[in-house]
C-alpha cells in the first residue's frame, strides 16, 4: 500500500535527470578507478617531469611540487577514495545495525546502555572525534577508515532500533513468533528483510559525507600518507603551494565531483523508497 | 536528541489556556531536568575521551619529549609522573573528575599552560567564527528554502536544489584553498588570515568576539577590520550549513503547504507573502530550528578544517595540534568545550520552540 502511494507521488527514476546525472558519473569513476593503469598518461609516482609546471597538452592538469603528473594521480585517486568509501559504509551500516536490532530487540538495559553510547558519539562533532581517534590510532589511511566507522554507525543502530521497535508488534512478527521462531530468527529471516530499505537509503545519503570525512582527515594528515596519491592529501599539497593553482584545484574537483553524485543518488533513492524514515534519522 | 519535544500539535486544536504561576513553575523544573541530564552527558563524554585518548597505543610521552630525551628512561617516568600517567587508569580518571571539579583541567603538555587558560584564549575567536557562519546559514539557508518551495519543480526549485546539494557535497578544505586563492591572493578583496591586521592589536576584552567588542568600545576602523577577517573564514564555513538548512527548510514548508488550513487561508484571499510566511514558515520554523542546532554541531566540525587554513586562533587549530601530539589533557578540554557547546545549543533550540509556537509545553 504505502510502496504504492510514494510511487504515485514521485517521479519514476527516468525522470530524474539528477539522480542519473549521478549514476553516470559514479560509473565513470568506478571505470577509471578499474583501469586507472591502462588510461592513466604517466605513472602517479614518478618524480620526473617540470616541477609545478601549468596545465599544458602533456600534463592537462600540471604537476606538482616533486614533479608529478596532477592528471595521473587524480585517476589513480579513485582507486583510493571509491573502493574504501564502500567498505567503510558497508561495516559502519553493518555494526550499526547489529547494535541497532539487538537495542531495539531486547529493549530494556541493553537498549538504554546502547543507545546513550549511541547518542555521546552522536552528539560528537564527527571530525573532532574521528580526528582523537586517527591521531592515537597513528596516522595511517587504515586508521582514518577506522575512525570514519566509529563516527559513522550512530545513525545506522538509531534507524535499525526504530524499525525494530516498530516490527516487533507488527502481525507478521507476531505470527512468526507464534509459530515457534526464535527472537533471533524473528530478527534475521523477518525483519531484516523489510528494514533493508530504508538502511540502504541512509546509506546512500551518507557515503558522501563519510568520503569528506575521509579525505578531510587525510588533508589533515592523518590518512593517506605520501606519496600516496588520495585527493583530500594532494589538495593539502594544494595549500603549501596556493599560487600554483591547478595542484589543488584537480584533485578537490574530484571529490566534489564524486559526493556531488553520490548525494543526487541518495536524493532520488529517498523520495522513490522512503520518504520518511531517512529524513527522521539524518534531517 | 531532544527532537521529540517538537512533536507539533495540530494546528486546529484548541489552545491550552494554562495560568502563568503553573508556567513559570514548569520552566523551572525544565531547566533543573536539563542541568541534569548536562551534567550527566558532561562526565559521560569525559568518560569516553577517556578510555578513548588513554588505552590506545600512541605514546603521548613520545610526542612530547625531545628525540634525546625519549633515550632516557629517568626523563620519560619523570614526563610520566608529572601527568600522572604511571597511575592506574581508574585512579587517573578519578584525579581527573576531581580536579574538575575545582575548575582544573590539567596541564596542557605542548603548552605548558592550563588548558583552562588556553581554552579562554581559542574558545572566543571560534565562537565568533561559528556565531557568524550559522547567522549567515540560517539567513541564506531558509530563504533559498522558502523560494524553491515557492517554486517547486519549477526552475528556481532545480537551480537551488542543485546550489544546496553542491553546498553539502563540497569539502570545505577544497573551497577555502579555492576561496583563499581568489578573494585573498588574485583579487586581493578580502585579508588571508588571522583575526586582524598585524599591525593591529585587540579590542578592549569584553566578550573576546572582536566585531562586538570593537563596535562596543566604538573603535569603528578595527570593527571593520575584524569583519573583514571573519568574511572569508565565515562564508566558506557557512557553505555546508546553508546548504542542509535550503534542503530541509524546503521539505517542511512543502509539508506544511500541503495543510487545509493554508488552502483555507488562500481561499480567504490572503495575499501570498502572507500565507508563506505566517502559515506556513512560522510552524515549519519548528523543524528548521532542530536542524539548525545539528548544523551547529557540523559548523564546529567545519572549524577544524578552516582554522587550519585561515590560521584562525581557535579550538578547531588547538584541537588538531592536540591530537596530533597526543596532548591528552588538551583533547580532553576540548571535547568538554564541544559537549558544553551541544548542551547549550540544544537548550536555546528547546527553548525557542516556545517561542515560534506557544503551544509546545516544555517537558
């Protein structure tokens, strides 16, 4: 009924330019990200042309400040950036609903104690917190995804506990508990299954800021290390040499460029599948 | 969050006439009930910066000491008891709630000052940076929001959508080079950094925020000064914020609209700015309002970022040089600063939904 009535509402996805526009251009980066070596001009690595040389039919984007291809390094970025902003989604989604659904299952102590751990790290402005924990951890690309989960699952085990909650007197729980199954079946084989939507939804609105997140910390210097070629490290290159442009402009582009479309997507996925759910967890 | 006081009534229901003593005595016991649950999530967050900064592996007295040093172990138990880090960790915390207590926060290790007086010195520079850009956000933020709502799907609603999904996917490091590059260094419109000119010296102290403190002494060419500063800082902050608040202040003005009572108010031939504003932005207001104390939150996040790049004397610099030298009694400061600064905000928010809609009793 309810899957009925938003259809009727919103747009079918052909008619979101937007939301495909961004389809498009995650897809074009995934691309490049596969076959960064085959499409890249030069090796990221090398040091060996014209330091900070301008854009130029050789190096579209210029070089740098040890001589390195811009261009280059901004297609083996994605290979970086696309790969670990799924991975981190995935575990902080997949933690945060572990958490969620046993809070919300069990209720009770269990929920109370869950859910205020829940709430000091959400109360928490992410990059302060993610940046403690970067910075104890040692400053690694590892330790910055680490620190991206820590921030990120809140969001996750609030959404999961608040539709437990509300499946769990809901009369095909009900009917399942009376014919025998388990509480952890009942969460797993009947729940998890209606709740996967709306999970993905806040998923696909929050990828992006997990990737500004992550390249945030790197700029700081607490992910990527050199000479790696991530772009939220390259545009911190950028601010050491403000008055050769194209060093940080580039790779910055590319993030933009990136979360720009992952944020049209989650747009699109939370008028089309849940217009409420989503926006009452991540306003 | 506190989102649930804002559960708001049906605009048709009746008003709850309620006597003025009853009034005044719930606000009091809202307050008490807030002092608590402050306090509460104040030792909470200590407790997790706690476990947090201390059982990880970083070495703070490998941070702190010289590279001769670290080679003598006498110097590193000499750096150990002087922060009390050769003490059981339960002991340790204890110490350290106590001395809270009296209003001590320890010594900071890169410093060597209170992180007390180090906090007074970075928390006003970063409250006037975070005060303007949520000021900026709130004004530019809602009134792109109330246009695009005005016009939904039409092709101001695309433009400001795609203006506001561009704010929020920007990373503000990328726009303050990219802002710092234009403004500062080829236009040369705006200062590049600090709080003033060199040359400058601060205004009188009354609250530390410069503008005020400089308008408030009448000491017009350092206000200007002061402003001028905040600019570039300020607008490349707000960035993110005026984006989120242009989305959300959209849905919920379209929420509203779709409301009898607002067809009600057209069919009585209300002029339109009318409508928009009094039926229907005073009770979106409300959930605006909620998501702006979040955009608080993500506006001090901003301040590590644009402090860094704008050489801005505030937390968010002090934050980062902390935690990259592991200076723990630092980092504990300013997660109590940035708990403080929730409790505070969530508070004015709750306390300003009584304000746009009488009806809402504080509970």
């Amino acid at each position: 009924m309810k899957r009925i009535r938003t259809r009727a509402l919103a747009p079918p996805p052909w008619r979101r330019p937007l939301a495909l526009g961004g389809l498009a251009v995650i897809a074009a980066w995934a691309v490049i990200a596969i076959f960064a070596p085959l499409i890249a001009p030069q090796n990221p690595l090398a040091q060996k042309f014209t330091i900070l040389a301008g854009p130029s039919a050789a190096h579209w984007f210029g070089t740098d400040e040890l001589g390195r291809d811009v261009f280059s390094r901004v297609l083996f970025g994605a290979r970086i950036t696309l790969p670990l902003a799924v991975i981190l989604i995935v575990v902080a989604m997949v933690i945060g609903a572990i958490i969620g659904g046993v809070a919300g299952f069990f209720g009770g102590w269990v929920d109370n104690i869950l859910m205020r751990v829940a709430d000091l790290v959400f109360a928490f402005p992410g990059i302060i917190l993610a940046l403690a924990v970067a910075a104890a951890l040692g400053a690694q690309l590892r330790n910055a995804v680490i620190a991206v989960v820590v921030v990120s699952w809140p969001s996750y085990a609030r959404l999961v506990r608040s539709l437990v909650l509300s499946a769990r007197s809901a009369q095909y729980v009900v009917a399942s508990r009376l014919l025998g199954a388990s509480g952890v079946r009942v969460l797993f084989t009947d729940i998890r299954p209606n709740a996967a939507g709306p999970v993905l939804v806040l998923a696909a609105l929050d990828i992006g800021n997990a990737v500004l997140l992550l390249s945030g910390l790197s700029f700081l210097g607490l992910g990527a290390q050199p000479p790696t070629a991530e772009w939220g490290a390259m545009v911190a290159e950028g601010t050491q040499n403000f008055n050769d442009w194209w060093v940080g402009l580039f790779p910055g582009l590319a993030i933009l460029t990136v979360v720009l479309a992952f944020n049209f997507i989650g747009d699109a996925l939370r008028d089309m599948l849940d217009p409420r759910t989503a926006r009452a967890v991540r306003l | 969050m506190s989102a649930t006081t804002a559960a708001v009534p049906a605009p048709e229901a009746p008003e709850r006439v309620r006597p003025r003593g009853r009034r005044r005595h719930d606000l009091r016991r809202f307050l008490l009930q807030r002092l608590g649950t402050g306090v509460v999530l104040l030792v909470g967050i200590t407790l997790v910066a706690f476990v947090l900064t201390h059982l990880v592996p970083g070495d703070p007295a490998a941070a702190n000491l010289g590279q001769r040093a670290i080679g003598d172990p006498a110097a590193v138990a000499a750096f150990n008891h002087q922060y009390g880090l050769d003490r059981p960790l339960p002991v340790q915390y204890v110490l350290y709630l106590k001395n809270l207590l009296h209003g001590n926060l320890g010594i900071s290790e890169q410093s060597h000052r209170p992180v007390l007086t180090d906090l007074e010195e970075y928390v006003p520079a970063t409250i006037e940076l975070a005060l303007f850009a949520i000021v900026v956000s709130l004004v530019i933020g809602i009134g792109l929001g109330i246009v695009a709502a005005m016009y939904r799907d039409r092709w101001p609603d695309q433009l400001i959508r795609v203006i506001s999904l561009g704010g929020v996917s920007m990373p503000v490091f990328w726009i303050a080079l990219v802002a710092f590059y234009l403004l500062f260094f080829k236009l040369g419109w705006l200062p590049g950094g600090g709080r003033l000119d060199p040359t400058q010296g601060a205004p009188h102290h009354l609250t530390g925020l410069f503008t005020v403190d400089a308008a408030l002494h009448g000491q017009w060419t350092l206000f200007w000064s002061a402003l001028r500063h905040l600019l570039l800082p300020g607008l490349v902050l707000a960035v993110y914020t005026v984006g989120m608040l242009t989305r959300f202040t959209r849905a919920s003005m379209l929420e509203i609209m779709g409301n009898d009572y607002v067809r009600a108010a057209r069919l009585k031939g209300l002029p339109e700015h009318v409508v928009i504003l009094r039926h229907v932005l005073r009770p979106a207001l409300v959930s605006i309002i909620t998501v702006a104390g979040v955009a608080f939150g993500s506006l001090l996040s901003g301040t590590v970022l644009v402090e860094n790049i704008f050489s801005w004397p505030g937390v968010g610099q002090y934050a980062y040089r902390s935690a990259v030298n592991l200076d723990l009694p630092a980092i504990m400061g300013v997660s109590l600063f940035v708990a403080l600064v929730y409790i505070v905000v969530n508070l004015v928010v709750d306390l300003l939904y009584g304000v746009i809609d009488p009806r809402i009793r504080l509970s």
